[in-house]
C-alpha cells in the first residue's frame, strides 16, 4: 500500500477540500497522511479512513508562523514513513521539496490557488517579492501537479512551464437533499449565507453597508485575516440584527446550514489574479444545496454559469450593486425559481463523485509510469 503525505497550513477539521481528497485516495487503496497546524483553540479531529497529523507552534501567525511550520515539518517529513510527497498550496512547498529530495520521494504540487496573487498578498510588496522568489524556486521542481481552474493552470505554464492537471474542488452529491435535518444551530426563519474565508478581498467592505438595503439577515459562516475588521464594520454600519458571524463552522454542521439558506453570496474584489480568475469552494457549495447565489461576473464564474446558470452574476462589487442584485433574486420568483432548477440539474454533473476519478487515475499514473 503507497502512502501519500499531503500538507496544508490551515486546521484540518475545518479544511473540506482536503478531507475529500484524503478520503477518497484513502477508499482507492493509498494510505494517507493529512498534515496540518495545531491551534490553541483546536477541537479533536478523527478523520474516518485516513490519518493525521497536527503540528504544534510557539507562533500562530506572521513570518514567525511560516519559519516555524516549515521547519518543524521539514523535519516530520524527513522521517515520516512515505512515497510520495504533496504540498498544499506554496506554503508547504519547501519542506516538501527538500524532503522529497533527500529521500528520494516522489513529490506532487496541488495549487489550490495562485498563492502570490491573494489580496492579502500583493498589497505587500515585500511579502509578495518573498513569495514569488519561493514561487520560481520551488515550482520548477515540481514537475507533477495539479489546479482547480484552466486560468491557474495556464499562467503556472506562462511562468514556469509546468503541464499541471485540472481537479476541481467540487462537492459530494448529496442524494437525500430533501429531507436536511435540523442543525444545532438556532437559525432565524429565512436568511442568505456567505461561508468561506473571512479573508481581505472577500467584498466585506462593500457588502456590510449594502444589508442596510436588504431586509432577510445574513449568516457569515467563517473566520480569516479579516473577521475582526468585519465585526468591526457590522458596528459602525448598524447592522447588528442583520448580520450574525457564527466564526468557524464544522463541515457536517455547515452541510445543515447552507441548505436552509435563500441564496448564496460569492463575492471576490478584483486585486490580485488570484481573485479576478478565482473558482471558489462556495460556488459549487451553493449549487449542490440547491440555492441560487450572487456571485462576480469573472472569467471562471461565468464560464460555467454559461452552461449552468445557477447564479445571479455581478460585473462588480460596488455597495449598490451587491444591494440591488440581493433584491432582485429575493424578489424575482420567476429568476429564483429557474436558477434554482438549474442547481438541482447542475449538482448532478458538478459533483465529486465525478471528479474524484480524475484525481485518483492522475496518481495512478504517477505512481505506474514514474517509478
């Protein structure tokens, strides 16, 4: 049985798109080790078919964070037992990449996103001169991988002319999506939902002031670099009763949650590519729970809402913009109910179940025709 050691930086339990993907390499026959950070406020986390690992450290955010992760993991991955490496994202990279090398171990690049180009990053000059310097150090040396969109894909060729596949995150078809039971969760009687990273670049700027112009509440189901500044907005703007951040929800909890919701919000500002040619987890989320969404009109979006229109797109995320297409899909019940069909014809397509052959017959053929 070969084993496959992903990492990531983030805290497992709340991390679906990794859970996904262990579970289903696991059920293929690999033994998987899912790698990932300990945080003080960390809850017990017993993955069903794969295992795990949380790292522990004195720092918990900054340049002090990224050092010590990467060295303690660097050192994990040098006596790990493994056949392979995966790093999730450029934030694990150089320990994968000098592990792999010294052990002589296959190792995998899994660009969940163009990490150089977040918001949060190219507001930073330095910080993004760093990361770009990481980038064109390690990525070269990565010659097996795989990203979520054609855009990512494209552009890691343009600049350093890796062929990396396509496996997009895409959410399990949930059969029974009629019959949702009750979550633990005190939920108000309608209401819309953003959930994801509470992230700068994320439109909270924008959309904080534009529920003043829309009568359901919103549900923000996340935490990020931004939560404290959103608390903050939800404050100055007089939204209160409006707005409810529930912070980190657990995915089997959030399975409950977004269901019962009117519609989805997906909104990313346009600095950085990272956002302009982004293809969230809560786009298909959304469309799996059978509610339409407000998403941006970017390229990635609207490539698929042409051929599965499922979302209200947006050709920006000005404050009176967010405010009249939140109305317009609450009002237009004609609109709501058409997208709405649509997201029950769509998951049928758009769904892991489909997705996943393509990931375990990648690592098939690295495993096969690589040695």
């Amino acid at each position: 049985m070969q084993k496959i050691v992903f990492t990531v930086t983030n805290d497992l339990i709340f991390d679906q798109r990794m859970q996904r993907i262990c579970r289903s390499m696991a059920a293929a026959g690999y033994d998987v080790l899912l790698v990932g950070r300990k945080r003080p406020n960390s809850t017990t986390f017993h993955p069903s078919n794969f295992k795990c690992k949380r790292i522990t450290c004195w720092f918990n955010k900054g340049i002090g964070f990224y050092a010590e992760y990467n060295i303690r993991l660097f050192f994990f991955l040098l006596f790990i037992q493994a056949d392979a490496f995966c790093a999730i994202d450029l934030d694990t990279i150089l320990p994968n990449y000098f592990a792999a090398v010294i052990r002589r171990k296959k190792r995998m690049y899994d660009a969940h996103e163009l990490f150089t180009e977040q918001k949060e990053i190219v507001v930073r000059p330095l910080i993004q001169k760093i990361w770009l310097a990481v980038e064109a150090f390690a990525v070269p040396k990565f010659a097996h991988g795989y990203t979520v969109n054609e855009f990512i894909k494209k552009e890691l060729n343009r600049r350093y002319k890796v062929q990396y596949n396509i496996i997009r995150n895409l959410p399990k078809n949930n059969i029974e999506k009629e019959s949702y039971p009750e979550t633990f969760i005190k939920l108000p009687s309608q209401f819309i939902i953003y959930q994801g990273a509470v992230n700068e670049g994320r439109s909270f700027e924008t959309l904080i002031p534009a529920m003043k112009q829309f009568d359901i509440p919103l549900l923000i189901c996340g935490n990020g670099n931004f939560y404290q500044q959103t608390k903050a907005l939800i404050q100055f703007h007089q939204v209160e009763e409006k707005v409810m951040m529930l912070g980190y929800v657990a995915p089997d909890e959030l399975k409950l949650i977004t269901p019962k919701a009117l519609f989805g919000l997906t909104l990313f500002e346009k600095t950085g590519l990272n956002q302009y040619y982004s293809l969230s987890n809560r786009f298909f989320d959304y469309t799996m729970a059978n509610i339409p969404q407000v998403c941006v009109g970017y390229p990635e979006y609207k490539a698929i809402n042409d051929i599965y229109p499922t979302a209200l797109l947006i050709d920006d995320v000005d404050e009176q913009t967010i405010a009249n297409a939140m109305n317009k899909l609450y009002q237009d019940n004609v609109l709501y109910k058409k997208l709405q069909e649509n997201c029950k014809q769509a998951s049928a397509i758009l769904n892991w179940e489909n997705e996943e052959k393509k990931l375990i017959a990648y690592w098939k053929e690295i495993f096969e025709q690589h040695g």
